[in-house]
C-alpha cells in the first residue's frame, strides 16, 4: 500500500449518479482520501500494485478494462472482487469492483462504502 494515513481510494465517481456521488464522499469521511483516477483502468492497476494508491472503486468492469490489470494485481498479493464479494470473473458480467493493493485494504474499502 502507499503507507497513507488514511488509504488513497481513487474513485471513478465521474460515472455515478449525484446521489451515489454524495454517499461515496460521506462514507469515505475521515476513513479514505478519495484521490484523482486516470482515466484509463489499465493505468490505475500499476497505481495499485506499486503502492500509489490502495483502493480503487470502479462502477463499469468491462473484460478489455480490467483483465490485464486484474491479474496483475492480484498475482502481486491485491484483490479484485465485486462490490459483494463474489469474484470479479471474465465470464460473469456485472457492474461494479473493488481492487485494492491488499487483501485488508479490500476489506477496508467495503466496510467504509458498502456496508
């Protein structure tokens, strides 16, 4: 992770509606510092594993975004998981995934936005 008091949580809050935005920021109050995302997944992935930032949220998971970063992260020890848990597979569409650098980290970010 980036060592961050609180962890860096790059957010692609761009893509959500006004009051989800408004929830994520007050979930993440004092327990996430939400930074600026590229806007490319597959430069936010590097970000992750070299310990830039620690979560980040995505609201669209489309296979050609996310497979290449997705196992990278995870074979660098992060996790890649839906907003529920369940995991983030190529052959399963949905919405919605959080990665973080860490296993932890994933913990963190879906206790703070989720639960």
């Amino acid at each position: 992770g980036s060592g961050a008091v609180l962890p860096k949580a790059a957010i692609a809050t761009y893509f959500m509606p006004a009051d989800r935005q408004a929830d994520v920021r007050r979930r993440a109050a004092g327990k996430l510092d939400i930074v600026d995302i590229p806007r490319c997944a597959g430069e936010q992935y590097p970000r992750l594993i070299l310990g830039r930032n620690d979560i980040a949220l995505y609201e669209r998971t489309h296979i050609w975004d996310h497979a290449p970063g997705a196992l990278m992260l995870e074979e660098a020890g992060g996790r890649i998981a839906r907003n529920d848990g369940s995991p983030y597979r190529l052959d399963v569409p949905g919405q919605g995934a959080i990665a973080a650098s860490t296993p932890e980290l994933w913990d963190l970010a879906k206790d703070v936005l989720f639960d």
